[in-house]
C-alpha cells in the first residue's frame, strides 16, 4: 500500500466528509424509511442545485452530446461497445471491494470472477465473455456500502458539477470511493497518469450513455430539475434496496441516423 501516494489534505478532506455524514444522520427507528415524497422534498440547495443543473445540460448540449455524435460517427458500434465494456470492466475491483464492506460475498465472487474472465479472456475487457459464462455483473458503489452500514439517510439532495445528481450521503460516499478504488492502488506510483486514461474513457462511455436521456428530460419536461430529480431519487433508492432500477423509466430508441431527433419519452 503507497500511503505516500495520499495527501494530507485528502485525508482531512476524508475525515471532514464522514463527520459531516455523521451529522447530517439523524436519529430514527431501527428500519424506519423515509419516504420518496420527503427525500424530494429536501433540498435545502436547491438554488445552488438548480443552477448546477443548468451548468450540466448546458454541458451536455454545447459538450457533451456534439462530441457524443461525432463519437458515434467515427467509432462503429462494435467498437463502442468495447469501449463501455473495458470501462466497466475496470470498475469490477471497485465493486469488489464494497460489496466485500458490504458483507455480500455471492456478488463479490461473482465482481472478482467477471473481472478475471474478462480480463483474461476478454483482451483486457474488451470483450463481455463473463456475460457468456453467466457471471452476472453486480452494482455496488460506496453510498449504497453507507447505507448498509447504518447511514440509511440520504441527506438533501445535490447536484454536483459534470457529475449529475446525488444525495449528501452518496456524494459523500463517491469521494471516499477514490481511496479505497484498487485500480488506483494497483498502478505503480510512475504509472498513476495512466488513471487519467482511465477518467478518460469512463468519461466517454458515461457521456455516451447519459446523453440522451439528459437531452430528452432538457426537451420534454416543463420542469428539467424537478424530473430529473424525481427519476434519480426513484432509481437511487431501488438500487440501495436491492431492488431492479427503474432504468426503463424514460423509454426512447433512436438509430444512428436520425440521432436527436423523434426520441420517445416516458416517465413511469
């Protein structure tokens, strides 16, 4: 482990955020949930929230997706698909680890077991062989690693730059997923700017992904903020309950070539 490789102020920084969760935790009934109305009702942010909202369709359209088009134009499908499967690939010792926090040993075999054959036998990633093999890929990330230690409030809700919308507690859990990623931990210290490539290209799958969506909330919604914000904290609190995300929420299908134009939108 390469301690060295950790800043001061990274781990003050850590320190300040988990007392903060600690704070903003208050005290409640064992299994007593807060309802999706009231988690949408905090946010005491909200102007804050709004205009970084706004900075982030704006990035999305003036950034984002014209870079998403010319992407899809030059790199065929197959080899986008690549792409989003050597990016997901590298998040499996990720969600290695926090599932193992987590106490749930089935889906930290089945990360480690997806990360092997696909890196193995996958060329790195490239290809989903894992999927062949019936390894399923599970979801886990350090917010939701939170909540099942205890954390079960969210906080008010908050949207970060670039990144998109959270909770306090999971904003708080993805600085802390920095520190404990083993993909960083892995690298030698003259190789840590290869981690770049790395932001890089997750960057790219993420736009890839997002993209649409976000341009189809911007479009058809009266209020952009309060759908999206809506459609997050839904699919936000399934995936923490182990519940099946309500990915199919907002339903649109479009081909390459009338890319932006007749998307169909629907919010369940």
């Amino acid at each position: 482990m390469r301690f060295n490789n950790i800043k001061l102020y990274d781990c003050l920084l850590a320190l300040f955020m988990l007392f903060s969760l600690a704070c903003c935790t208050t005290p409640s009934p064992i299994h007593q949930e807060t309802t999706l109305n009231e988690e949408q009702n905090d946010d005491p942010f909200e102007p804050y929230n709004r205009a970084a909202t706004d900075f982030n369709f704006f990035l999305n359209t003036y950034l984002f997706r014209p870079f998403d088009k010319v992407y899809r134009f030059i790199f065929p499908e197959v080899i986008r698909t690549g792409i989003s499967n050597f990016s997901d690939n590298l998040k499996q010792p990720y969600v290695f680890v926090n599932a193992l926090l987590q106490g749930d040993f089935d889906d930290s075999a089945q990360a480690f077991g997806r990360f092997f054959t696909n890196t193995t036998l996958g060329i790195g990633g490239l290809f989903d062989v894992a999927t062949y093999f019936e390894i399923k890929a599970p979801e886990k990330d350090f917010g939701q690693t939170l909540y099942e230690w205890g954390f079960e409030n969210d906080g008010p809700y908050l949207v970060l730059p670039v990144i998109g919308p959270s909770t306090l507690r999971d904003s708080i859990g993805i600085g802390i997923g920095f520190f404990i990623d083993p993909v960083d931990w892995a690298l030698p210290r003259a190789e840590q700017h290869l981690l770049w490539y790395r932001y890089g290209i997750q960057l790219v799958d993420s736009a890839d992904q997002a993209t649409d969506l976000l341009w189809n909330i911007e479009q058809t919604s009266i209020d952009p903020y309060v759908t999206l914000k809506s459609y997050y904290l839904q699919n936000r609190n399934k995936f923490l309950r182990g519940e099946e995300a309500a990915k199919e929420s907002y339903n649109f299908s479009f081909d390459d070539e009338d890319y932006g134009d007749d998307e169909e939108f629907e919010l369940e």
